[in-house]
C-alpha cells in the first residue's frame, strides 16, 4: 500500500514499509517532539511491531535523519533547478515561489526538517550542515550574479541570501491547510516582496 | 538570588522565585521539548522541589502560558512603541531593527514562545492569539500609513505584515550566540531589506 502523501515527498525511498515509517514519525514528532516519541509510537502509527521497524531503521534518530536529510536533498536540489539560466531576476522569482509554495504545502514534513535538528546526532548533522551551506551558497551566487547584471542592488550579498531562505522557511511555522492565499499566490506575492528586497522591482 | 538573564526578560514577574522556574522551564523546553519535560525537571533545574513549583504554577503547561504571554505582550508593547511617530518609513525601521534584535539576543526564549504554541490549553492559547492577531495589526496600520504618505507601494497589506513579522521571527531559529554581525548589526540590515520589501528605498 503506497501512501500518496509519503510517495510524493519521498518518491525515492524504498520499500514503501520504510517510506510509511517516515511519514508516522513525522506525525509522531510534530505531535509530541522528537524526545517525547518512542520506536513503538512510531510503528504502532505505521501499523506494524517495533522489530519491524529496526529492520529498516536503527533507531528513533536514523528515522529522523531519513526526514532531515531528503529534505534538505529536496530543497538544494529545488534551489539549485531554479537558479539556472542567464536572467538571475528571474531565477530568483522561481526559486522563492517555489521554495516558499512547498513550505506551505508542506509545512509539517518541514517543521520537523527545519525544527528538529539539534535532535541528529553530530555526523548526522554534519551531513545536513552541509546540504544546508550547499542551499545557501546557490542563492548567494544567484545574488552576485543579479548585483553583477545590475539587476540587483544588494550590501550584503551573505545576509540577504540568509534572509530569504529564512522568509520562504518560516511559513512552514505559520502556514496551516487552509490558509489563504495558497502556496502558489503565496509564493508570487513573497517573490515580488524579495524582487523589492534586492532592489529590482 | 537574582538571576539577570530572567530579571531583564520578565522583570515584572514576582516572586524571583516563579521567574527562576521560567528561566529553568526554557531551558528544559528547549533541551527536550514541552511533551518529554516533567515539572520535576524544571523544579530540579531551578533548585526547588516539585511541591515548591506548584506554589507558583498549577501545570507544567502553566509554566508555558507564563513564558508565552509575557514574550508574546512584550512583543506586542515592542513594535507598538516603534510605530509610533508620523513617519512610517522611520517607524518600521525602528520597529525591524528592534523586533530582529530581540530575536537575535533573546533566540533561546523565542523559540519557546513562538515553537510551542500548540502545546498552549486552549484557553491560553486564545489569549495569546489574540496577542499575536493585534501585533500583525500594528505592522497592518503602519504599512497603511505608509502607502497613505506615499512612502510605501504595497499590493497586499496584510501578506505583507505577516511576512515583516515571519522575516524577524525566523531569526531565534538559526541565530546562535557569537552569530555575525551580532544583534544590532543584523537589526538595521533587516530594516534596509524590509525597507526595500515595501518599496521605499
């Protein structure tokens, strides 16, 4: 049985028993936090034993590190798809309409993979420490581009990439189903906030 | 006993004991998250018995109503003062420069605050939505009064204000302490990029 929502978060992961794991304990941590859940809670909301959870992951934390680590693969490769071309006011319009509509859509998957990382441990959180400079660094260069194009009239070339990662992360906070605007106008209304940002409307 | 960090964050809280314990609670809270912390954690952490925690707050959700209500007023009494004056360009530089400073300095406290709403009763939750909906009203009423005086250009106000607010808020999530440039610094590049958001650069 292949859970819609999990296969379009993690269309690469295999078998779909670990793919429905990783979704219960997204459930599961948004519910109670990573501390406060259990292996058992985790494969109770799977439907299965915990021994069937260890055959796909170690522990607690392994889980964890599954969620973090494909979604932060996710969104440097997002970043990174809409940086390309030779207008970088454009790529930045769709880099934060769409970085920004998917921490709406799905803000729960992405509390937990913004929220919950102090829980990895160190080697685990250097893997993602890692994706997250590699995100950074395409929306730095992105802006460097747009300053050298003279679209783009920037100071601070570091904190401004910060500040727009950061605006398009924090609606994962905020965000509910339901909410209005939806993820799509949502993100044309923040790409025009951070076109202003830089200077290029 | 005194604790400066507690005093300067809830000087109006009385006794230091009842402050002692929120200090210990954030602490807790953010090591281990609402749901995996027991009132004997934090009784323990501020040097008390759980029977002396239980003079001050009936729950360890009270302890979490406490430090949400208390930072979600001085958020609101913070960018209530800033706006105040007949140039709203001035006032929101003052506001950013002073919500994102606070984010920065106070990024322990905040995360509590602004992380463990849904932990809130519902009541106490009621209460500090209201605190929240009137603090997104005073940016509403500022940007207004920006486009009035021709000094903003902004589609959609209220899009607007909430991402102003979401843009300082995020700051408690990745700032850390030794984080360059350091509060102050941060606060006024926010107020250039959120100045440049509304078109008034």
């Amino acid at each position: 049985m292949t859970d819609p929502l999990s296969a379009d978060l993690w269309p690469d992961v295999r078998p779909d028993a670990a793919r429905r794991l990783m979704a219960a304990a997204v459930d599961a941590f948004a519910e109670r936090g990573f501390h406060a859940t259990t292996t058992r809670d985790i494969a109770t909301a799977a439907g299965m034993s915990p021994a069937a959870l260890y055959v796909h992951f170690p522990s607690k934390a392994a889980v964890l590190f599954a969620i973090s680590r494909t979604g932060h693969e996710r969104a440097l490769a997002m970043v990174t798809a809409a940086a390309v071309g030779d207008d970088p006011a454009a790529g930045m319009r769709r880099l934060v309409e769409e970085f920004a509509a998917w921490h709406a859509t799905k803000h729960r998957v992405a509390r937990i993979v913004q929220y919950e990382l102090q829980a990895l441990p160190p080697a685990d959180y250097a893997v993602v420490a890692d994706l997250r400079r590699r995100t950074e660094r395409v929306v730095q260069v992105l802006i460097s581009d747009g300053v050298r194009t003279g679209q783009f009239h920037v100071d601070d070339v570091r904190t401004t990439a910060r500040a727009i990662l950061s605006l398009c992360i924090d609606i994962a906070r905020w965000y509910t189903t339901g909410t209005r605007p939806g993820p799509g106008e949502l993100g044309k209304r923040y790409a025009d906030l951070v076109l202003g940002m830089l200077g290029a409307r």
